[in-house]
C-alpha cells in the first residue's frame, strides 16, 4: 500500500462479499483496492453452502470449475425427523441443480472456499491490516482512515465490513446487532469414528427437533474427507464478549442426546466443538448515501438458516458490479438506486425466510432461490 494514498473503488472488508466484489469490479474493468482489518485470514473449522445462484457468479471469474473440484455436490437437501430419522422432505439438487437451475450446489469448506476466492485478487489490489476506523465524506472523495494510522482518498467506498460495518454504522448511525436468541455450535467430526459405526452420514441433512432446534450436517469435499455439522438452539440469552466460545461433546449429549444413533454417532465423533451467538438486524431503510454503499452481512445480516446468507453477499457484489458498469462511476447515485430496487426485496426475503427458520423442511420449490441468475436478470427489478 505504501505509495498509493487514491484509489477509484475502495471495498472495506475482504470476506466472502468483499472479495467477490474485488473479482468482479476488475474483471469489469475496474480499478478497485480492498482494505482488510486482519493480518491475514487462516482456515477456521467450519463449511459453507454454496447455491447454483452463486455459482453462476463464480463461472464469470473463473472460480466455478477450481470450487467444484474441491467442495462435495449433495444429490438431495434431506430434512429428517431427528428422534425417528423419518424424511419430512428431499429436496433434489446434484445433476438436478446443474440441469434445472444453471449451475451446480457445492457443500465445502468455508477456509477453502474463501481461499480461492483470495488466491484470484492481484496481491497488490489487497491491503491487509488495513481497519477503517473513521471517514470523512467530502464533495469529490472520501477520506478513508485507517487504525494503522493510514489514510486513503477514494472516489467510492463500498461497506462489505460485516455485520459490525463502520460504513453502515456512518450512515445509520450507531446501533449493535440484535442477539437473536439462537446460538450454533459447529464441529468438524472425526471421520475415523463415523467411518467405524458403519453408518450412512448423508452428504447434506438437517435434523429437526421441536422448537425448530436442529442440526444442519453435510460433507465438505469431494473425496469425502470431512464432515461438519452446525446446530441451531434457542437459548435465554448471551452474556460472553467473545465472538465464539468452547463448547463440548457433553453439551451437545445434553442437547442432543438419546436421538437417532446417526446423531448420537455425531456427538461420540466429536472432539472439538464452538458454540456461536447469531446475530440480527432488522432490514435497513438505507442502503447508500452519497459515494457509500453497503452489501452483504453490513447491509441485511441474518440467522445462517437457508445457507444463503454469504450467497446474498456474492449476489449483491454482482449487481451492484453491473449498476455500475452499466450506468458508470460518475453516475454512482443512479448505480447505487439501480443496485437497491434490483436487490432489495429479494435479501429482505431471504433474511425473513432464514430468521424464520422454515426453509425446506417440508417439500417446497427452491427455484427462486437457486434458479436466480444475478449475471443475467434484469435490472432494476426486484425478483423474489
Ligand atoms: C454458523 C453459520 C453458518 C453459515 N452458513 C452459511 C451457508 O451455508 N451459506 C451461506 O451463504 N452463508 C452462510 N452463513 C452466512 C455467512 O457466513 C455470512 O452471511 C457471510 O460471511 C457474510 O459475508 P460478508 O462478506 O458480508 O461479511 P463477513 O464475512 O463478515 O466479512 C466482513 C469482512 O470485513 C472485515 N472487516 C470488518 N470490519 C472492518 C473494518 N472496520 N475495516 C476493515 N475490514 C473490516 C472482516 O474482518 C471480514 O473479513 C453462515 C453464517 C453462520 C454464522
């Protein structure tokens, strides 16, 4: 970063929203830094879903093939009864997906996904350590600066600074995130004690129990080598600072115990298990203001629910790239209007559906979910 004190497009922030927008602003011929508050990112143990909606993005910037090899393609979404393993639904996905909505629906893990994601960013457009910890808004810029005692003049800022964004917290003033009344624990089992009971662990299930508790369960590659699960659980509230504390095997027993034997096999093949608060806004009435936006988790964050929560950060760097594109940087206002009336109902929905905790356990029609294609649908028009 040392000589470059002016930048065309600044995104703050390099998670899965970030860095998309990074991949797509250049590939459509933008000039475009990130600026990311971590020293460098490392592979935490969790997996992510990553829908044919997304996917279709990822083809456009050559990462679709490079994830495909590496992430597991579940032929169904099972929902089952977690007491008595009864199905509630099956939802088709593999060559289904491919064929009826455009791309494939990869289960992998969230370290490698975001990886490949890093590894296509030229090294000179990513500036690590880099926290915004103020801005100023000025007739021709914004004065980004950073707690590294940087600063930076950019002609447009995009906020994809997670949940917690200052880009959001600028525009709407400050406000912390709701406690959503959920915590998740997530686990990467041992495979040697799955493999042992000679049990069959579906390639992509969710276990439902009352109160809509449940265990999400999937594979995150495709030779089968790991398997992750995430729960949901309703709990009275959350007193740790922390982002995420330890949990432990005898804790998920407590929760989770005297289940179906495919869950009480995932609970012996646990070893090292983290319970983590989900938190919650309700959407917001502004999107941008003069040369700020927002997108993903900063703009409509939501309980991880329907697994799409990273999918409305990759689809809305999409769309927010072809506003641009299509209308121009020295238009920005007219981008920025264009990008919100495209995605604004549409992640209200998703955000709904995922607070709600409802998506496919029984038999429903995912189309207008997956089917989407964010690289083709028509502008301006909310599609839900
Ligand atoms: C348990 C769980 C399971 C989930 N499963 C799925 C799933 O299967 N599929 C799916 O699509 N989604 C899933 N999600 C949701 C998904 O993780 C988030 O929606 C997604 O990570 C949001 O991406 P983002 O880029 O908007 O924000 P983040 O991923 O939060 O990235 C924000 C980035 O900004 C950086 N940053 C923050 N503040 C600053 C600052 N001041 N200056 C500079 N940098 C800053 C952060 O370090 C981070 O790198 C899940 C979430 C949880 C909690």
């Amino acid at each position: 970063m040392s000589q470059i004190d002016t930048v065309d497009i600044a995104v703050i922030g390099a998670g899965m929203g970030g860095a998309a927008a990074v991949a797509l602003l250049l590939e459509a011929g933008f000039s475009v830094h990130v600026f990311e508050q971590a020293p460098a990112f490392s592979r935490i143990g969790a997996g992510i879903h990553i829908g044919p909606n997304v996917m279709k993005i990822f083809r456009t910037i050559g990462l679709e093939d490079r994830l495909s090899g590496i992430g597991s393609h579940p032929d169904y979404w099972f929902s089952r009864d977690g007491n008595t393993g009864d199905y509630l639904s099956r939802i088709p996905l593999g060559d289904y997906a491919k064929k009826e909505y455009g791309a494939p629906y990869i289960t992998i893990h969230r370290g490698d996904l975001h990886a490949e994601q890093m590894d296509i960013l030229p090294a000179d457009r990513v500036h690590f350590d880099h926290g915004l910890s103020d801005l100023q808004e000025r007739a021709d810029d914004v004065l980004l600066s950073f707690a590294n005692g940087k600063q930076v003049s950019a002609r447009l800022v995009i906020g994809a600074d997670g949940i917690n964004s200052v880009i959001r917290e600028k525009l709407l003033g400050p406000e912390k995130p709701k406690f959503s009344g959920w915590v998740g624990h997530r686990a990467m089992v041992n495979m040697d004690k799955l493999r042992a009971s000679g049990l069959d662990f579906e390639a992509c299930v969710k276990w439902w129990w009352e109160l809509s508790r449940h265990i999400m369960a999937y594979d995150t590659k495709s030779d089968k080598s790991e398997y992750y699960y995430v729960t949901g659980v309703p709990v009275d509230g959350w007193e740790h600072d922390e982002p995420f504390v330890d949990s432990s095997k005898e804790e998920m027993e407590a929760i989770f115990g005297g289940s179906h034997p495919v869950i009480q096999t995932l609970i012996d093949a646990t070893e090292t298990v983290t319970k983590w608060p989900f938190w919650n806004r309700d959407p917001l009435n502004l999107w941008s203001r003069g040369r700020l936006v927002l997108l993903g988790d900063a703009c409509h964050p939501m309980r991880p629910h329907m697994a799409q929560g990273a999918c409305m950060a990759i689809e809305d760097a999409a769309v927010l790239t072809r506003c641009l594109k299509e209308l121009g940087t020295e238009n920005y206002a007219d981008a920025f209007s264009l990008y919100e009336a495209t995605r604004r109902d549409r992640a209200t929905k998703v955000q709904t559906i995922s607070n709600a905790n409802t998506w496919l356990k029984e038999p429903e029609d995912p189309a207008w979910v997956y089917g989407y294609d964010p690289i083709r649908a028509e502008l301006g028009s909310a599609q839900v």
